[in-house]
C-alpha cells in the first residue's frame, strides 16, 4: 500500500539544474522524517539531504550551498532543488521515508537516475 515514487531525474550538463520530486502514498510526507540518498556505481548509499517532521533539515557537505530540499504536504510530496550539479553527483537518487515506529518499516523509492556529463 505504500509507495515512494520519484521522477525528475535525468541528463543534464555542468553547472546545470535538475527537481527531483518524491510523492507519497499510503503514508504521510509531513508526518516523518523523509530523505533523499545517492548512488553512484561502486559507491555505497549516502545521504544528499533529510527534511524532519518539525521542518528541520540537514544536508551532506558536499552538497550544501547547492541542493535545496522542501515538502509540500498538499501534495504529499518532497523536492530535492539540485543546482550547480557537476560529474561527481551522477548517481541514482532515492526517496526516504523513516519508520515512525517499532511496528512501521522503512520505506524506499525505486530511484531516479540523474547524469551529469558534458
């Protein structure tokens, strides 16, 4: 019943701009921690940004300055503003929504490729 469905993704160049959005069914976005993770090939899963239920939100150094996360709880959705992207941010970026509970499970999205590339 629940599913994290991201799109947005894609080829783009250097210094170019991408939204990747995250929408929820089955839970709602406003009511847990959401995050958006990467992975590039050979590379483990990383953490880019996590937006908390009180609005609170943190991001990965490499990049902070650069990627905007927000949730529009209208739309039971999340948005990663990616801006300035470079080589090393091709990866495939995921969808996170945190347990509330012992009883819930973590939750993922099936992923969206962004590609970086000049």
């Amino acid at each position: 019943q629940v599913q994290l469905v991201e799109s947005g993704g894609g080829l783009v160049q250097p210094g170019g701009s991408l939204r990747l959005s995250c929408v929820g069914s089955g839970i709602l976005v406003s009511g847990r921690s959401m995050g958006w993770y990467r992975q590039a090939p050979g590379k483990q899963r990383e953490l880019v940004a996590r937006i908390h239920s009180d609005g609170t939100r943190i991001y990965a150094d490499s990049v902070k300055g650069r990627f905007t996360m927000s949730r529009d709880t209208t739309k039971n959705t999340v948005f990663l503003q990616m801006n300035s992207l470079n080589a090393e941010d091709t990866a495939v970026y995921y969808c996170n929504a945190e347990r509330v509970g012992f009883w819930d499970n973590d939750y993922w999205g099936q992923g969206t490729q962004v590609t970086v590339s000049s």
